[in-house]
C-alpha cells in the first residue's frame, strides 16, 4: 500500500493550470487517480469521486476550513456548527435536509417554476439593449438574489444586499485567514437578516418557500434555530455559485453563435445546453470532504482526519468518461451525469432549482436577442471554482 507522501504533486498555481485548468487536472487524472496537493489528497478520477461523495468513511470538510480561516467564536461561528455543514452522515443530518429536499426537489421546484420565470423575465427587462453592458451586474448578481428574495418572501430592494453578502461567505472556500473579517461581517449581516425576515414573514404569511419552512417548523420538522439556520444558508450557497454559473452559460452558449442560434430557434435544447455547460465548464471545481477515519482509496493509506477533495473538474474532462471532452457538444447522450452538484447526502440541495433558473435565463436570452455578442470576458480558476471575473456583453 503507498502512503500519502508517494503520490504525484498537483499544483493549482502552476502555469498550466492556470491557462488550462480542466486539461491540466484532466492530463493528472489520466496517469494517476490521486494526486496531493496544499490542502490535501485530490481524487481525480471520476469513479473514485463518485464513490468519495457518498462514502461514509469521508465526512464533512467544514469544520476544518472555519479551523483554517481561523474565525473567531461568535454568532457567525455557532451558525456554522449548528448548520447542516457541520453535520455528518447520520439522522440529525437527514431529518435537517428533508423539509428542504422535499420543497426544492423536482416535484417543489415546478411549483415555483412560474414565478422564478416571471423574475428572470423582470431582470431581462432591466438590462440596456443594444450598447455594451456588466452582466455580472445587470443579470448574473440580480437574477438568483431576486429568486431568493421571492423565496423568503422579501422585497426584490434587498436583493444587491443578497447578493453581497452571498459573495462575501462564500470566500469561506478561498481558505485565506485574510478574508475573516469580511466574511464574519457577512454573516452578522444575513443573520440578523434572517431573523427580520423570519418575525416579517411569521406576521404575514405568503406563498412562498419561508412560509412553507414555518410550517414545517410549526409541525415541528425544524426547531428555530434550524429554520433560522436554513434562510442564512440559502442566502449563502445560492447567489453566488448561482451568479457564476449563469455568468458561464452565457459566455459559452453566446460565444458560439451557431449554438445560440440553434438554442434560439429550439428552446428545448436548452436543457441538454446546459447540462454540457456544466460538464464542460462547472462552477464546482471540487468539493471538500474529511476522512473521519484511517481508510484506503486506491491503494492509499488515508490517515483520519486529511481532507479529501472530489475533483470534479478533473473527471468532466477524462476522455475515459466522455468523448473528445474538450469539445464542447450539446448533443452529447449516453454519458455519466456531471457532477457540478456533489452526490449523496451532502449533495446541492438547490440543483433544481438553479438548473430551471439558468435554463430559463438562457431560453429568453436565446429566443429574445439572437445576435446577443459576448464582447469581454474572464474567468479565474481556484481549486475550488471557475468565477467569472469579467463579462461584458450587447443584447441585440
Ligand atoms: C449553479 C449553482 C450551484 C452550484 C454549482 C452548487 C454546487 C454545490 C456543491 C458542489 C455542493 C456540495 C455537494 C457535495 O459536497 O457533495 C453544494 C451544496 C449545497 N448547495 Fe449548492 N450549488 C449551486 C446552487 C445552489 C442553490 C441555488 C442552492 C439553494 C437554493 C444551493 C444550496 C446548497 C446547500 C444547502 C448545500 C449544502 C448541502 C448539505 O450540506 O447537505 N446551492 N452545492
């Protein structure tokens, strides 16, 4: 049996990951299925990951990370430990991811399917025609931190405030100390959010998601503590993995105008669309886990307590998985499903949601403006996600 120490090195600052970051993690995971890196052992074969999401030897990894950030105790902290991420396998897990399962599973998200288009359609609406605009600003930000202000029942004026405080925690996951004031702030901000909304929507319910949680509280599904937690952790892992990724739908639809112009003529390939967005340029580069006890994976001895990371990005560009998988080719079937969402009962409880969100974003994009050019965008690549940096565009 090897040991940690024997693997190869994978280094995310390498020049060759930054200029091609799914090649280069794909080329690694071709000649060897663990790699280790900084911050642990990487699984980089898409097998292996599959297996890894729903292992029970591996656990949650954010105990470690709020270790790492160094965050202080306080309100942000207990938050966090009382939230589903620090809950391993088990039934407390299970019993705190059911009412959310339930009302953003396939069947919860087609109740909802109008009133999310009707807000992508007003966030459309809003954006400049014809001249160069920010759609990180005029359409990627706005468009989930409106859908959440629709879900907890809140004013759409609270949506850039959403949207801030989404990207602001969501730098838990760079794991740089740096970044611990902001992110506490962050926090404070979305609790006491939280709490206003909570007593708003109590005194005048509505139909919408933070009404039907009260009612699973008042069942007694979820204590309020629970409830609190979930409206603080919905803010924060929807905007911003949400705002990137329809930030990537848009750069790589539009940027191939005999795709946008197939889209635009037939919707319905909207959906086979985005699921090859996702598989060939994921938001999720890789998702954490932590060995909760001594194992092995692939014939190497892992000490309890490493963190373990599912390359994702390395598996949707594995040619042993998929077909030329640096062609980007939306008639793709017979495939594995990506995995931009984890797996197993740690898996992305919005994917739904998010996936009809950006499937209607790029169907009135693609039916509206036909000749919609993509005239300046970036991207950076952390070991955890693809961003978009930049992403200037003309709608026409
Ligand atoms: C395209 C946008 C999104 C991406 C790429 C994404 C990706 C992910 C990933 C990779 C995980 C971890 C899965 C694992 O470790 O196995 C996760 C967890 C989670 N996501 Fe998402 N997500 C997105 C949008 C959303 C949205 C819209 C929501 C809610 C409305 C959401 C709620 C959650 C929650 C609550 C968890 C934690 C689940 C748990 O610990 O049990 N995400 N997401």
């Amino acid at each position: 049996m090897r040991q940690i120490a024997d693997l190869p090195d994978l280094d995310f600052n390498s020049a060759d990951y930054v200029a091609a970051p799914f090649a280069t993690l794909a080329a690694h995971g071709q000649k060897w299925p663990l790699a280790r890196s900084a911050r642990g052992v990487e699984i980089l074969d898409y097998d292996l990951c599959r297996k890894a999401v729903l292992d029970r030897q591996l656990g949650t990894g954010h105990p470690k990370l709020m270790n790492v950030l160094g965050l202080p105790e306080g309100r942000p902290l207990n938050y966090k430990r009382q939230s589903i991420s620090f809950h391993n396998r088990g039934p407390r897990r299970r019993d705190l991811r059911l009412p959310l399962a339930r009302l953003m599973g396939p069947e919860g998200t087609e109740t909802f399917r109008r009133e999310v288009d009707g807000v992508v359609q007003r966030v459309i609406e809003a954006i400049p025609k014809g001249e160069p605009t920010d759609l990180i600003e005029t359409l990627c930000d706005p468009t989930p931190s409106a859908v959440y202000c629709y879900w907890m029942g809140a004013p759409f004026e609270d949506a850039a405030f959403v949207a801030r405080t989404s990207h602001s925690v969501q730098k838990v996951h760079t794991r740089n100390p740096e970044f611990a004031e902001e992110i506490i702030n962050a926090f404070e901000a979305l609790i006491d959010f939280a709490e206003a909304r909570i007593a708003a929507c109590r005194a005048a319910p509505g139909d919408n998601l933070l009404t039907d949680l009260i009612k699973a509280e008042e069942a007694g599904q979820l204590d309020e503590d629970d409830l609190r937690n979930w409206v603080i952790k919905l803010a924060e892992a929807n905007t911003d993995n949400s705002s990137h990724q329809i930030g990537i739908a848009v750069i790589e639809l539009a940027s191939r105008p005999e795709v946008w112009a197939r889209l635009g003529r037939d919707p319905s390939l909207v959906p086979a669309a985005v699921r090859e967005v996702m598989r060939y340029h994921p938001r999720t580069i890789s998702t954490s886990r932590e060995a909760m006890e001594d194992m092995v994976i692939a014939d190497v001895a892992i000490p309890k307590g490493t963190p373990v990371f599912a390359n994702i990005g390395a598996t949707h560009w594995d040619e042993r998985y998929y077909a030329e998988p640096e062609t980007f080719d939306i008639d793709r079937t017979d495939e594995p499903p990506h995995l931009n969402f984890g797996g197993g009962i740690f898996s992305c409880i919005g994917r739904y949601a998010v996936t009809m969100e950006v499937e209607q974003v790029i169907s009135h994009l693609a039916t509206r403006y036909p000749n919609l050019a993509v005239e300046d965008h970036g991207f950076t690549h952390s070991p955890m996600f693809t961003s978009v940096s930049r992403l200037v565009a003309r709608l026409q």
